[in-house]
C-alpha cells in the first residue's frame, strides 16, 4: 500500500506532470497554429519572445520539480519493487523524464537556440521558419504525449497501491 511520503510524492508529481503536459498540449492545439498564421517575421518574433519568457521561474519550477519528483519516484519504486504500485511509478517517472527534460533538452532547445540567431527580417528566414514550426510542432506532440502518459501512469500508481 502507497501511504506517507511516497503518497504525498506521488500525488504531488501526478498533478506537475499532467500540468506540463497541459502547457505542451495547449502549443500543440492553439500556439503553433496561432504563430503559423502570422506572417513569418512576426512569428519568428513572437516565438523568440516566447523562449525568452519561458525560462522564468514559474516554469522551470513546475518543469524540473516535477522531475525531480519523478526521480524520487524511481527511487521508491525500485527500493519497493514487490509493491503493486511501483511498476506505474517507475514508468510514469521514466516517461515524464524522458518527455520534459531528455526531449526538450536534446531536440527543443536546439532548436530554440537556432531560432534566437535568427534575423526574422532576412529572406532566408521564412523557409527556416517553415522548417522550425513542422520540427518543433512534431517533436512536441510526442513531448506532449509522454509528459501525459507519465501523469497517467502515476495516477495508476495511486490508484494501484
């Protein structure tokens, strides 16, 4: 049975991961859409602003804590095997971690970097925006769905133990 710390750690990193996956999710449903409908110049703008904004404490907080508490997870579930629930939090905890920090780190960043250098008034800038936006919107879906089915998988955690 899931009781005492490792509840609260659970409970606590089930709402975190299904938080981030609800920030991924709305960049898959309305952002990107939205950005792509601007002209380019504008868009490349508004994505740099975006970036920028986004490395602030609130979401960096919610990103890494919930992976840190994912980790903790891990822990629990491997010192806990034999238990019912552990499987669901060792999986859910490597699903979240692989989504938010390995997919966004090694695909995301980059391309956020790159989109930085970029001039948005240059004529070149139009076609890497087009390149931009089908690569980071395909990346994100899958970072979307990991991120949810960490969430799912540690509620089923909960649920089991």
């Amino acid at each position: 049975m899931i009781h005492g710390a490792p509840l609260v750690l659970t409970f606590t990193a089930a709402i975190g991961t299904g938080v981030a996956a609800g920030v991924f999710f709305t960049f898959d449903s309305f952002v990107m859409p939205g950005l792509r409908r601007l002209p380019a110049p504008q868009g490349i703008a508004a994505m740099q602003s975006i970036n920028v904004t986004a490395l602030r404490p609130p979401f960096m907080l919610e990103l890494f804590g919930s992976a840190a508490l994912c980790a903790v997870l891990i822990v629990i579930a491997i010192a806990n095997w034999s238990e019912p629930y552990s499987g669901y939090l060792l999986a859910g905890g490597l699903a979240y971690i692989a989504g938010a920090v390995i997919l966004t780190g090694a695909f995301h960043v980059p391309r956020n970097n790159a989109l930085m250098a970029v001039d948005p008034e240059t004529p070149a800038a139009a076609e890497y925006w087009t390149r931009y936006l089908r690569e980071w919107t395909a990346g994100n879906v899958f970072r979307t769905l990991l991120c949810a089915t960490g969430s799912g998988l540690l509620i089923a955690g909960l649920r089991a133990g």
